[in-house]
C-alpha cells in the first residue's frame, strides 16, 4: 500500500540533501521582505501606541527553509527590535525527529520584548501536534491551542487569542471566547486565513494573522494569486478588511513540496499599532 507520508518524507530529505551539496541551502537576506502593516486599534491605550508585532508563517523547517536559513531568519527578526513575535503554524512538514534540536535552538534565539508566541499549523497536527507543541516549548516559545496570551504595561491590557488548527478540526472558538477577558483590544492568530470570516462575525478582535496559502507562491503581475486551496480560497495573500476587522495573510518564509516563488518572496510582516482616529 503506498504510503504517501513517507514518500514525502523521503522527498524532503533527498532534496534537501542535493540542495546542501550544491550550496543552495544558504541565507540571503535579498531573498525576503520586511512588510510594514500599520493597524487602528479602536480604544486603543496610549502605552500601546507604536507597538511592534513581528508575524512569520509556514516555516516548513527541512524543506527550503534549511538550518542556515533558518539562523539568518532569526538574525533578520532579531533586527527588526520586536516587541512581540508571532508564528502562524506549520512549523515542520514531513520530517520531524531529526530536525527537532536545531528548530528547538532557533527558535531559542528569538529576541522580543514580550515573548513569542505560535498556534500550529495543518502539518504540525499531521505529524504530532503534542510533539511539536514540546519542540517549540523548548524553545521558549508559548503555544496557544484555543487559548489567550494577554500582554500588561501600566495596567493596559493587549489579547492574543490563538485558535487551534482548522483544517485538523482542532479550532474552538468557543473555548477562546471563555478565556478573553470582556475588555481590552485582541487580536487572533489563526493558521488558515479563511478562519476571519468567523473570527469577525463575533466582533471582538481587530485583527487576524494567518498564513497557510504561503501567498499563492505564484502570482502572476495583473492576475493576482493563482493557487487557491482549503481555507484560503476567499483570503489568499495580503491585506482584507473583513467587517471591522482587518485580516492579513503572509506569503510565510518556508515552502512545502514546490520550491517554488514567482512574485512572491519570503515575507515577514511587522504590525504596528496606532490608536483609530477619534477613539
């Protein structure tokens, strides 16, 4: 009987071998954006004002995204002097055990002034979400399966609500909305873009981060993005306003089995947060 997960597996690692010898496994900085993505926040705390949320999605760890890219990734972040990190899922594909340490040590290096946070993505419930979950505990970073993570200063109060894996069926909404306090604005992490449609309808959150599509991939100039899939046919790459909630889609860092990009390079997005005029 075939067993379509290990020929993955052994895809993955025969390519990722064959990049390493021809060197192609390296990081460049000149292979990815930096996207500026500035936010309103109704009601917004002052203390607030101009606070940096650094989003990296789809990071696919053992397919284009190498140990070497990986370090530069985290080198990359590391600049851009985030407040917080957020990790919008698939954090592996096919391979895990023998990746797990050096995943473990970069995301170890992440350097925000408020931590890091993550959900998981469709192939992080494939191979073992509770492994994963330990994997990236290990590296200091809190995953949030249906949960909240509310930020303090002075009193204020910033929610980062996290939702569990859609396309897994792991996702409940209900048990976020029992754990957000009534007050203070919140955003939500959601690995699948198309999740806004019901995260919005509860008029909460001013905000999702999502990745899951990895922007198409493929984006033809004047067309716009050709790849369309479960949960990101109706949100597939950059900003949406959906109700009065914004959703942004990043193109992610990694790729799974096609590593391949046209128009569509490896994206990290920085949110800063402004106060909504009149508010």
């Amino acid at each position: 009987m075939f067993d379509s997960f290990a020929w993955h597996a052994g895809t993955q690692r025969t390519l990722s071998s064959i990049m390493a010898r021809l060197g192609r496994d390296r990081f460049s900085r000149d292979d990815f954006i930096i996207t500026p993505l500035a936010v309103e926040v109704k009601d917004l705390d002052p203390v607030f004002g101009g606070y940096r949320i650094l989003q990296v999605t789809d990071i696919h760890f053992g397919h284009w995204i190498s140990t070497k890219r990986l370090n530069g990734l985290v080198d990359l972040i590391n600049e851009q002097d985030p407040d917080l990190v957020v990790n919008t899922g698939d954090f592996v594909s096919y391979v895990m055990e023998e990746l797990a340490q050096d995943l473990t040590d970069g995301m170890a290096r992440i350097r925000s002034k408020d931590g890091s946070l993550a959900v998981l993505g469709n192939h992080d419930h494939w191979m073992d979400p509770d492994r994963v979950t330990e994997i990236l505990s290990a590296g200091n970073v809190t995953v949030l399966r249906n949960d909240v993570y509310t930020v303090n200063k002075d009193g204020a109060e910033l929610h980062i609500a996290g939702v569990d894996d859609i396309s897994a069926a792991a996702d409940r909404l209900d048990l976020v909305l029992e754990k957000l306090p009534a007050t203070g604005p919140a955003l939500m992490l959601a690995h699948e873009p198309d999740f806004a449609d019901e995260t919005a309808a509860v008029g909460r959150f001013f905000l999702q981060l999502s990745g899951h599509s990895h922007g198409s991939q493929i984006v033809p100039p004047l067309i716009g993005p050709v790849l369309r899939g479960n949960h990101f046919k109706n949100y597939p790459k950059g900003r949406y306003q959906v109700g009065d909630m914004v959703q942004y889609t990043s193109n992610g860092v990694g790729t799974h089995a096609m590593r391949l990009r046209v128009n569509c390079p490896p994206e990290i997005v920085v949110v800063t947060l402004k106060a909504a005029e009149g508010s």
